[in-house]
C-alpha cells in the first residue's frame, strides 16, 4: 500500500507550503512507548498544516475579516495527540475496526453521522478495540446501518443509542470511471459544492462561495464515462490553474478534504483518503469553471479548524467562560464567551489535564456561535502561553 501524501490527508492545503513547513522546523517523527501525551502521524500533519497555514494567512478566530483585525494574537498552532484512558474514550476512538458480513472496516470519521442521514438496519457486527495502557482487548456489538445513497461494499455506519460512526470498506479499489464513484458513493446527494478558492499554480487568488451547485451537477453527470487517470500527483508541484472545492459530508465520513477541478480538465479529490482523479475533459471542466466564477460570492479564508482562545475564567457545573481580552489590540473589543461542556471530549481536557482558571485556553468547535456568544458544539481544549503573536503549547 502506497503511502499517503499530507495534502491528501488533509484537505485544502497547498503540498507546497507542507514541503516548506517541514523544511523549515525538521519535525521528525518519533515512535515511542504510550503516554499520556504524545504526538501520532495524524497530530504531526495537524501541526505542518497549522504553521503553514500561518505562513499564508493568519487564523481567524470567529471566520471572519472583522473577527480577525481586533486581535493582536492569531492562535494557529495545534495541540498535542492525547492518548486518553479508555473511559473517557467515545466508541469511535475506542472501537476503530468492525468486522461485517466477512469483511473488516476501519473508521472513517470520529464524529458521529446525522440519524437522518441513516438507511436500513444491515445486521449487526463485532467492533474490536485495545486499551493501549493495559493492552486488555474489548469487543461490543454495534448495530450496521445503510448510508442515505452509498453502497455498503464501500461505507457503513455502525454503532449503537450513543450514536453512529462511518466505516469504511479496507480492501476497496478504485472505481474505474468517473460514473462509478457517483454512484458507489450517491455523491449527488451526499456532496455539495459550496466554499472554493482560485488557484492559480501555488498562489491562492481569491476565496468564494457558489451560489448554487445544480449546474455543477449537471455537467459532472455527463463525464460518467471518463477513465481513472492512473497519476497520483497532478496537482503536486503543479503550475495548473484550478478551482479547489472544500468537501465536507457527514454521509461520507468527510470533513473539509478537497475537490480540484483543473482549466485542463482533471477532476481529483480526497475524500475517499486517497486521490481519484479523472480526466473529464476541457470541454466539461470549462463549463463548470465558467459558470463558477460567474455565479459566486466572496467569502473570507475558510481556516481547517474553528478556534476560539482566551483566559480561562469560570469552570461551571456544564460549562467555561473563556474571556478573549488578552488577545485583543484593545481589550475593550474582547468578547467572552460560554461554552458547553456536556461533549465527554470537553470534560476530559478538564477532568485529566491541569486546566484551571486563569489559564490561557484554546478550544475547538465546531457549527455556529450564538447571538449571546455560547458555544454548544466544542470538542477539544488545550493551553499555552502566549508568545511572539502566537500560543506555545508545551508537550
């Protein structure tokens, strides 16, 4: 099995600027025995996205320009891999592989799938999962269910009253045309094209956000014949003008991986954790392109993480107040906001980690901030200290 390059990992993010990072730090990765806080492969591709990300672009805290100016601190680093004790796991950090009807499944996302995005009830399978501090091995049963539109042979959702998680299929292969994939994967209901920037070779033109997809659709559901290009790294190095979509869906297991569609007509993604590129013609990549440009808004920089930051001032009974003064040019612009902590991922960073009030905090969440400025959907919280613009996290 090939091994995977960062950008296909991770959506949206130039391969030029990872290659930079990573130069440019000498971050290596370093196996070692579990413990309590570690670095994995995936937070070491966190932390190249981030300081690249830095290098373009400063984080912005709220997502948008305004947010953005008021701050004299940008907080783009990444927290550290925790190797968290098996009860405060979620299944889906527990339970990464299920074995179904002979077949094994790896997860693909550890967020949990919408109900309503949930089919027929499939059967029932074994999830395995180890506790990496004891070694002590755990089975469970999870309930298998169909995915609204996508084949079992390549994705399932399976879990239980706790929720649902996708799995996806290990010894898949890549559809052999363009069609294929649609339909193996109900693309036309489970993707949508929304956010996108303009590329031209490595510089990043603009940021926009289309106004609607249908004709999108049209134009793709036309290429069905078109052949797996047997290339992996089209858009590596590349000096091609393209469009890159951000492709998040819940139904795929996705969050913000990437769709290119290139002015010489190659359609490639990575949302199925590897690329799949076709070549779909100039004709059909020009139409789409055109129709675009000419029917979008634009938007603000879309960061890969949403983040707010600030000084921790109230450990409540459900909730913290974190206070973003400290990161203000004038602090009378600081806002505080109230975040929700009934996610077991929250309580964790609070119950085994050193946090107290007056720390300096990050925390990661995800959907919108309410009017009042309450957060309901955070799921990740770190400290630093404050330096040089930015927040030191200690390992």
């Amino acid at each position: 099995m090939r091994k995977r390059k960062i950008s296909e990992i991770i959506g949206n993010i130039n391969q030029k600027y990872v290659d930079e990072a990573a130069a440019y730090t000498g971050i290596e990765k370093h196996d070692r025995p579990y413990a309590w806080k570690k670095w994995s492969g995936l937070a070491a591709s966190f932390a190249l996205l981030m300081l690249a990300g830095a290098a373009i672009l400063p984080a912005v805290l709220k997502g948008s320009e305004a947010d953005s100016a008021k701050y004299k601190y940008h907080i783009s680093g990444a927290e550290g891999d925790m190797e968290w004790p098996w009860e405060y796991k979620t299944d889906s950090e527990k339970y990464q592989t299920i074995e179904f009807n002979g077949n094994a499944y790896s997860i693909k996302n550890l967020n949990s799938i919408d109900t309503e995005l949930l089919g027929d009830a499939l059967g029932t399978c074994k999830a395995e999962g180890i506790d990496p501090y004891t070694g002590k091995e755990y089975t469970e049963t999870f309930e298998v269910r169909k995915i609204n539109g996508v084949s079992e042979e390549r994705l399932v959702a399976a879990g239980n009253d706790n929720g649902f998680y996708v799995y996806r299929l290990n010894e898949e292969t890549t559809p052999a045309t363009f069609g294929e994939m649609i339909e193996l994967y109900g693309l036309a209901q489970n993707l949508q094209f929304n956010h996108y920037t303009v590329c031209e070779g490595y510089d990043e033109k603009g940021y926009f956000t289309v106004n609607d997809d249908a004709y999108i659709w049209q134009i793709l559901s036309e290429c069905r014949d078109a052949r797996l290009y047997s290339e992996t790294d089209v858009f590596d190095g590349s000096n091609r003008n393209y469009l890159t979509f951000t492709a998040t869906s819940d139904a795929l297991g996705v969050y913000k991986g990437a769709v290119y569609i290139s002015e010489d007509g190659y359609f490639a993604t990575n949302i199925f954790d590897y690329s799949y590129i076709y070549f779909i013609g100039e004709e059909a990549a020009g139409k789409i392109i055109n129709y675009v440009k000419n029917n979008s808004a634009k938007a603000a920089f879309e960061p890969y993480e949403l983040t707010i930051a600030g000084t921790l001032t109230e450990i409540g009974d459900g909730y913290v107040l974190v206070d973003d003064r400290v990161l203000c040019t004038n602090e009378e612009d600081g806002t505080v906001y109230k975040i929700y902590t009934g996610d077991i991922r929250m309580r964790r960073c609070i119950e085994c980690i050193d946090i107290k009030v007056g720390d300096t905090v990050a925390v990661k969440y995800r959907g919108n901030i309410s009017d009042g400025n309450e957060i309901g959907s955070a799921y990740s919280m770190y400290k630093g200290t404050l330096v040089d613009g930015g927040l030191a996290i200690p390992e």
